[in-house]
C-alpha cells in the first residue's frame, strides 16, 4: 500500500542544488544513479523530489503535459528478492489510482477502450481497472489488492527456464514498458520510478539487465526517468558505471556531496534548527557546529535523537564521531556483556539479514535459533531472543532485528573487531547450515540461496574457511548465475572427509554441474572433464543421494551430447554406457531414466547421420524396452515417440514400405494409448499430413 510522501522539507538543509538538478534531469528520459555513503541523505532527498513531482500534477483536463505533473512510484529495497521494478510500478500504479479525478479518467478510458488491452501487461491492467469500476467508492487498500494480483498474474505467466539455477519470475522490462505505456496513454503525465537503497537489491545483474534493456530501447517507452539511489559499493555501482559509460548521458552518476551550506541562507536554517533542538547547541558559535556537522547529515539526526538530550560539547564530539564513524556506540556495552550462547545468538542475526524479512523470516528460525547442518536438536529456545530485546541488542519486533541497516553494521564491525577468534566458527557452521537446506532449484530455497550470497561478500579471508566452506560458497554463486572461477575449490572436495560434506552435497553438485556447463562455454574442454569427474567422486561417495545422482545423469548426457558436435564418438558411446550403467543400478530414478531416455534418443538420432542404420534400429528397440518397464513414464515415451517419427520419416525415404508401416502402426497404437500427450498431438498431425 503506497504511503504519502512525507514531507520532510523542513528538516532538509543544504540540497536545493541537488534538488533543482535532479528536478531537471526528470524533464528528460533516461536513468540518473544518486550515489552517496550511508546515511548521506540519499533516502530523504529522493523521497523529496518525489514528493515535489508528485505534488506539480495540476488538473486531468489540463492539455499541457509540461504543466500537468508527474505520476511517482517509489520502492526502497529490503533485500526482497529481485523485483524492484515491479514493486515501483505496482506503486506508480497504486498512486494513480488512488487519486479520484484520474481513476475516474482511467475508468472511462477503460469502458471506452477495454477491447483494446491486450498482451500480458494490457490483460493485467484490464484486471485492475475492471475490478475498480465494479468497486463502490475503491479504498486504496482495495486498489493496491487489485494491484498485487494482477502483477502476481502476470509475474506468475513468465515462462521458467529449465537449468541448473535458481529461478525467479520478476516484471520484465517489455512488461514494464507496457503496463507504464498504458498510464501514460491514459493520463498523459510524464513517468517517475525511483528505486531507494538500490545496492540492497539480491539481483543487481537482473535488475541492471533491465535498465540497460530501457536505455537500449528509451525511444520504445513512454516519457519516464529512473531514479537509483544506492552506495558506492560493488557489485552495485560498477552495474551503473557501465550503464553510464554505455549510455553516457542518458544515463548519468550524480554523486550526493556533504549538505551545501555555501550560502548564508542554507546555513543559517540548519544553525537555527540544530540549536532549537540540541540544547547543546544553543551557546556554541556557527563555526564549532558546521565543524562537528562537516556537511553530513547523520550528525544532526543523531544529536536531535539522542536521549537523555545532549548538554554539553564534549557530548556533542562524541556523537558526531560515532556518526561519522557509522558506529552505534551502545555495541560496545552490551555486546561484550551477554554470555556465550547469547553473543552467538545475536551474531547470527547480524550475519543473516534475511531473517529480518518477513518473507524469508521462518524459513531462517531454526537456523537464526542454532540449528545446525547436521539437525536441529542444539535449537536454543525462543525466548533467548527475548534476552537480547530486553538488554536492548535487538529491537522489539518480529521478526528479531536490530534496526536500521547502519545499526546492524555497527554490530556487524563489533564481531569483526572484537569476536576474531569465534567469528569464523560461527560463520562456518551458518554457511554449512544454509547450504545443507538448498536441495533443489525451487522458489522455496531463496531464503538459504541470499543469505549465502550475503555471506559470501562478507570482508574476510578465504583462509579463514576450509576447502568445503568455500566451496559451498562457490556453489551458492552458480545458483545465482554468477560462474565461477575457481575450479580447484571444487576438485578439492573428493578428498574431504569431513562428514557434514554429504548435507551439503546436493548443493555442491548443483554447483558442479553449472560450472561444468560453463566450462564447456568457455571451450575449456579439461576443465569441464574434470568437473564430471568430480560429480563422478561426490556420486561415489554418496551414491544414495538422489540429487548428487541427478546432476551427474544431467553432466553425463549434456557432456554425451557435446561429443558429438566434438567429433568424439568413442566418448559419447561411452558415456551413454555410464548413463545404462547408472539407470542399470538405479532403475526406480525417474531423473536418471530420463537422461538415459534422452542420451538414446540423440545417439539414435545421429546413427543416421553416420549412415548405421543397424545400430538405429538397436538404439530404436532400446528406447522400446525401457518404455515397455516404465510405460507410465512420460519422459521415456516422449524420446520414444520421437525415435519412431524420425525412423518413420527416414525408413520411408529410404524406400522401405513394409517397415515404414509397421512404424506407423507403432505411432498409432501409441497415440491411441496416450491421446493427451502433446507429442502425440503433434505426430498425429504429421502423420495425417
């Protein structure tokens, strides 16, 4: 549900400069990155210009786009997962919408126009417009729920790619484009998007991709600029280096310096502000507090928010100096304070952000609580959490947190500074824990694939972790579409002992086999083989483990399927035999079947090409038997009706008809039994053709 923007304007000295150009850069298409450190003012400057375009919109009937405003969606992330975009159309929407003169122009327009919406995005619109005509006076809790479900709809409608990664359904960037095209067709107001804390995002590439996707292709949107807002950190801010260097003025860094207090105007504002509300303040000159304040923001908010109030200069230096140091000084009491399983406790929650995300927050419990890879029976009990909020470490809420982001970096500085020894422990059993939770490429792993990734950028030497940590952390990146270049972490795993490495080891497959297939890319052909025989080892000594066995039967048949485009056919034959072998010990595996099912068929496939027919035909029989002991295996019949249709067409180009309608009574029988099978759809056609 979109808030108001509040209206801070009176607590914001020194940015009119920043404001008068940014105010001018909305006037133009393109992207403009406001990149600032912490606690620079970037939130409160955007959540102004904001509030400043929303509130020039004058009168719907107004002829004049240049007089009539702009329409505004905003979203600050949270370490969601990758949706950005949607969220600020969801919220350009809602605000839209939410005004009653323009939700009745976008009424009219769509009882006019209805048939007119088409495509994904057009449908989603229609959705939401439809249900608010027939809503009596619409709340905007009623708008922003028809929102939410028709961009769930259309989010939901995305095809999903069948890899080895994780996979999201986020808007995408012709989705956007069209749903932004469909309100400004309607109301004729320029477009605002403005995206807070940017640097948080869990899909920077995805998120990067799109608004290179909208520079590439700015003549196809409507008139709409972007607004990001994030720190001068990686892998953030070289995603908006290169889209500037790319785009170079269309999309442009603007760099958020300390407040400018040049002008006798700005500074007599924040001097007589700070003194009204810093009792410390009122005897002091102007030049001791533009000293202590040094142009940055934070420092006036935490003198104002102190409490008891500040009474005296010394005070004063104080606070300013944790400010500009970005620390929370109460860390250093309360923290060295609270017992071993506490300290440990609290450090989980720091080094877990996610877990302050309601949508990620039960998924992470048992962990957050000490649930370690191998159960959870060292769970502690949940009213250790009451501890911390009672000694005042974690803030009164659900989900546990402590606060502002810069609060837990404090928190996060205090273990690295003074916990060195216990830090990697710790760090080391969470990675273990997250990593034994990532059995699958699912949507419900999400919570355990971001907070390894979080870990992963943590400032610490992979010294300070074994072989099989890393690793995990390597694998974890692969999940996310990030290849990575350290091969050896994985070849190193086959020689580990160590017994928590089977908890892990469906991630670690899954890690191998997405770096196998980048090798394979990269044509780095024995970096690929040695990868499969890594998958082989982990297979070998787990060999019961149904996910380990599924990525070496998926390495197998991609690695058969290359060999031949390699002109290797001793190596595809022989690793179709190891995938006959596997299926041979593991007959009841749908995933192995399926791979071996596949590897027939393309084998077969090719057996033509190499003018042996004999051994089509045996490869053709094959397939025959393993549908005839798992005919209820749709994956084993559709390599098998495909078999029989490329053997059909080739036996009656080959001037055969007897086994040509012999095949032809097979497919027949076949498409009689299975008629909902959409392969069998598509070769009743052909044949009847």
């Amino acid at each position: 549900m979109p808030t108001e923007f509040k209206d801070n304007s009176d607590k914001l000295f020194g940015r009119e400069p920043d404001l008068i150009y940014l105010r001018q850069r909305a006037e133009i298409p393109g992207v403009t990155a406001v990149v600032a450190g912490p606690q620079m003012g970037k939130s409160w400057l955007l959540t102004e210009l904001g509030r400043q375009l929303a509130a020039t919109r004058t009168s719907v009937s107004d002829e004049s786009w240049l007089n009539r405003g702009y329409l505004v969606g905003f979203h600050e992330a949270q370490g969601e997962t990758p949706d950005l975009l949607l969220r600020a159309v969801s919220d350009l929407y809602a605000r839209w919408l939410g005004d009653s003169s323009f939700r009745e122009q976008a009424e009219a327009y769509y009882q006019q126009n209805k048939e007119h919406f088409i495509g994904r995005a057009g449908k989603a619109a229609a959705t939401i417009l439809s249900k608010l005509a027939g809503l009596a006076g619409p709340s905007i809790k009623s708008i922003t729920e028809a929102i939410a479900e028709a961009t769930k709809q259309l989010v939901d409608a995305n095809d999903q790619l069948t890899s080895g990664s994780l996979q999201f359904k986020p808007l995408q960037a012709d989705q956007a484009r069209d749903l932004l095209q469909i309100v400004h067709q309607i109301s004729r107001n320029p477009l605002i998007l403005i995206f807070d804390q940017w640097e948080k995002s869990p899909g920077i590439k995805m998120e990067g991709d799109i608004l290179d996707s909208f520079l590439r292709h700015l003549e196809d949107w409507p008139l709409c600029h972007i607004f990001v807002a994030l720190r001068k950190e990686d892998p953030a801010y070289s995603a908006i280096e290169n889209l500037c260097d790319s785009y170079p003025g269309d999309c442009e860094e603007y760099p958020l310096m300390p407040m400018h207090l040049e002008d006798e105007t700005s500074q007599n504002a924040l001097l007589e502000y700070t003194r009204t509300h810093v009792p410390a303040a009122r005897d002091l000159s102007d030049d001791v507090i533009l000293n202590e304040i040094a142009g940055y923001p934070c420092v006036v908010s935490r003198w104002v928010k102190s409490r008891p109030p500040l009474r005296t200069l010394a005070d004063l230096q104080r606070v300013a100096r944790d400010a500009h140091a970005f620390r929370y000084p109460e860390f250093k009491q309360l923290l060295p304070q609270l017992a071993p399983t506490e300290r440990r406790l609290a450090c989980r929650i720091v080094y877990l952000p996610y877990s302050a995300d309601p949508v990620y927050a039960e998924a992470l419990k048992p962990i957050v609580l000490g649930a370690s890879a191998a159960s959870n029976d060292d769970l502690l009990r949940e009213d250790s959490l009451d501890l911390l909020f009672r000694k005042g470490v974690l803030e009164q809420s659900y989900p546990p947190k402590y606060g502002h982001a810069k609060r837990s970096d404090a928190a996060r500085l205090w273990f690295q500074s003074n916990a060195s020894a216990e830090l990697p422990g710790i760090l080391s059993d969470l990675i273990l824990a997250l990593g034994s939770r990532i059995k699958s490429t699912a949507d419900e792993v999400a919570p355990y694939v971001y907070s390894l990734q979080n870990l992963g950028s943590e400032p610490l030497l992979e010294a300070q972790f074994q072989p099989m940590q890393n690793a995990v952390l390597q694998a974890n990146l692969t999940l996310l579409g990030t290849p990575t270049a350290s091969t050896d972490l994985f070849l190193r795993i086959s020689d580990c002992n160590d017994d928590r490495l089977q908890r892990v080891s469906a991630l670690l497959a899954n890690g191998l086999f997405n770096t196998l297939i980048d090798a394979k890319a990269e044509d780095n052909l024995p970096r690929r083989d040695a990868l499969l025989d890594e998958l082989r080892a982990l297979h070998g000594k787990w060999p019961d483990d149904p996910a380990v066995r599924e990525w070496l039967a998926t390495g197998l048949y991609n690695t058969l399927y290359d060999a031949k485009a390699e002109d290797n056919l001793p190596r595809r034959d022989a690793l179709l035999d190891e995938l006959r072998a596997l299926h041979g010990n593991w007959p009841d595996d749908p995933a192995v079947r399926e791979r071996l099912a596949k590897g027939l068929y393309n084998t077969l496939y090719d057996a033509k090409a190499e003018d042996n027919l004999p051994r089509r035909d045996a490869l053709l029989d094959e397939l025959r038997a393993l549908h005839g002991k798992w005919p209820d295996d749709p994956a084993v019949r559709e390599q098998l009706a495909t078999g029989l249709i490329l053997t059909f067409t080739d036996v009656t180009k080959e001037g055969n008809p007897e086994r040509a309608e012999l095949l032809r009574k097979d497919l027949t029988e076949l498409i009689s039994e299975y008629p909902e099978d959409s392969i069998m759809r598509q070769i009743k056609e052909a044949l009847e053709e």
